[in-house]
C-alpha cells in the first residue's frame, strides 16, 4: 500500500496522475488543489471516488504546512510519494521573445517573478512543507514536473527563443532538486526533476490567438525537426502512465537523484 500527493490535481496532468493512482484500491492518493469543492465535484463527476482532495494555496507556506497537517491524519504520519506539478505557463510571455518587451521592461520584470514564484518557490515551500512526511513514508520520492524547454541544449538545438520567463522558472528548479538531492540523499530521499514530454492537455488544446498561431507551428515544426519521430503530442494518459513508470524504477542506488530527465528515462524530450 504506498501514498501518493499530487499538486496542481484538478485539471490536466494532476488531475490525470489522480484517476490513474485511484485505480488501485490499496494506493491512497491525494489531490493537492487550489479550490477543493470544484475538484471534488469534478472527480466526483468523472466517477473518481477513492480520492482526498486538499486544499492549500502553493505561494504560501503557512497554508501548505496546514494541508501537511491533513494529510498527515489521511496516511497516519508518512507520505510515500510527491508529485510536484502545480505550474503556471505564462499567457504574457508564452509566444513572445525577451526581445519583444524592449520597451516594456517592467512587464518582463514582472512575469519573470510570477514565474518563479509559482515554479520555483512554489515547489521549494512544498519540499518544506512535506518533507517531514516523506521522511515518515517508505518509498521517499519526491518528483518535480518540469520540461524539456529547460534543457540548455534543447534550446540551442531548436533555438527556440519565446517562454523565457516558464523556462527560467523550470530551469531554476531542476537545479533545487539536485540541490536538495545533494542534501537528503544520505537520507534515503529522492528527488528528480522529470519532463512529460509535450502533452494535449486542455491548456494545450485551446487555439491560439491567429498572431500566436503562426509561432506554436513553427513550435511543432521545430520539435519535428530536432526529433523526426515526433508525429503527435502525447495524451495526458500517456504521459502519465511513463511519468509513473519512471518515477517508480527511479532510485539513489541506480544513481538517480538529482537527475533532469524525461518520460523516457532519459534526454530524450519528445
Ligand atoms: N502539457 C504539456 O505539454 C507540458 C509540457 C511540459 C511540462 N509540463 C508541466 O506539467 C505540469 C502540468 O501541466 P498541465 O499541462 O497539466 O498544466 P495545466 O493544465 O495548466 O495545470 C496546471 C496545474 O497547476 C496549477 N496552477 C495553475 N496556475 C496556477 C497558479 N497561478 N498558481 C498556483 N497553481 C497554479 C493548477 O492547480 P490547481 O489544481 O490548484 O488549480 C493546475 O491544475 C506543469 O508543471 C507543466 O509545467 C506540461
């Protein structure tokens, strides 16, 4: 029987890292959420029933130490695994370039902070906050979701220049977990940073304004380019299930902690 956290749970991946761990009777899994009625009338919806939705708000320590609090009572004092999924993807910036807020600095400024408020130290005061429980738990996993546009030479592969602020902020957490990696492996704690691959999710699906069109297919062209099989996006189905697959083979003795890698296991983004 292992426990299972998964931030950001009611919508997209999460929500998708839920109704998958939910399947199995003796997993306990619980859904980390920003507002807990509407994603438990969604799951409820979707016929999700063996789920305990959370709430805590993620850019607020105090909040999140309340939620470790609840979930302590749900698993009786440990946490097997973490999912740290909750992220924004900035609307401001998404197709823009850093050259293109020249003459509006502050605009940049500003989103480059939001980014890293939730990306970064968002999934920092998650750590804080759970990390007595994980200490408690027998699988001690802790994952961040990150993205293969934080790979340095995924980018100067495909030169793509547009989302610094989302890159930056998932770059600079992929350095958090080696961070804490370097600091709790002797502790038996893992921590990665794992990338989805490039996922349908609904903040995907929806179409881009007919100015920004133009860039996301240059996107997927440039994604063809660099790796030729890529023919679709994956299903967040898909995704999930390699997510999980890589996160249960991973180990400190294979020497995976503090690792960058994706859904593959590997460097292989898409
Ligand atoms: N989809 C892709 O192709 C792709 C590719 C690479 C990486 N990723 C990464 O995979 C993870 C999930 O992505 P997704 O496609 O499922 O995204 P999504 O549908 O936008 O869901 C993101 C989740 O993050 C939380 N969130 C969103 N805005 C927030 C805010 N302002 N403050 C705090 N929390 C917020 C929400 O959690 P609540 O439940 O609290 O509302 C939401 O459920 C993210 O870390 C993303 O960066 C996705």
């Amino acid at each position: 029987m292992s426990s299972y956290l998964i931030t950001g749970a009611s919508r997209g991946l999460g929500f998708e890292f839920v109704r998958q761990l939910a399947q199995d009777p003796d997993n306990t899994v619980i859904g980390l959420v920003r507002n807990k009625a509407a994603a438990e009338a969604k799951a409820k919806e979707q016929g999700i029933h063996r789920v305990h939705m959370v709430e805590a708000q993620y850019t607020d320590l105090a909040s999140l130490r309340e939620a470790a609090e609840v979930v302590k009572h749900i698993t009786n004092g440990g946490l097997d695994y973490l999912v740290n999924n909750a992220a924004i993807v900035s609307h401001i910036s998404e197709w823009k370039t850093m050259g293109d807020f020249d003459d509006d600095f502050e605009t940049m400024e500003r989103d480059i902070l939001e980014s890293l408020e939730i990306n970064l130290l968002g999934a920092i005061k998650i750590v804080h906050a759970f990390l007595p429980l994980i200490r408690n738990g027998k699988a001690k996993k802790l994952i961040t979701i990150s993205t293969g546009m934080a790979d340095i030479d995924l980018i100067n592969a495909t030169q793509v220049a547009f989302g610094s602020p989302y890159a930056i902020s998932k770059g600079a957490v992929n350095i958090a977990m080696a961070k804490y990696n370097a600091l709790y492996n002797k502790d038996g704690i893992l921590f990665l940073a794992i990338s989805p691959g490039y996922v349908s999710t609904e903040r995907n699906k929806v179409e881009a304004a007919p100015e920004d069109a133009e860039k996301a297919a240059m996107l997927v062209g440039k994604f063809v380019d660099y790796a030729p099989h890529f023919q679709r996006p994956l299903t967040p189905e898909e995704s999930v299930n390699a997510l999980l697959s890589v996160m249960h083979k991973a180990s400190i003795a294979n020497g995976d902690g503090g690792a960058f890698i994706s859904h593959l296991g590997n460097k292989q983004w898409l």
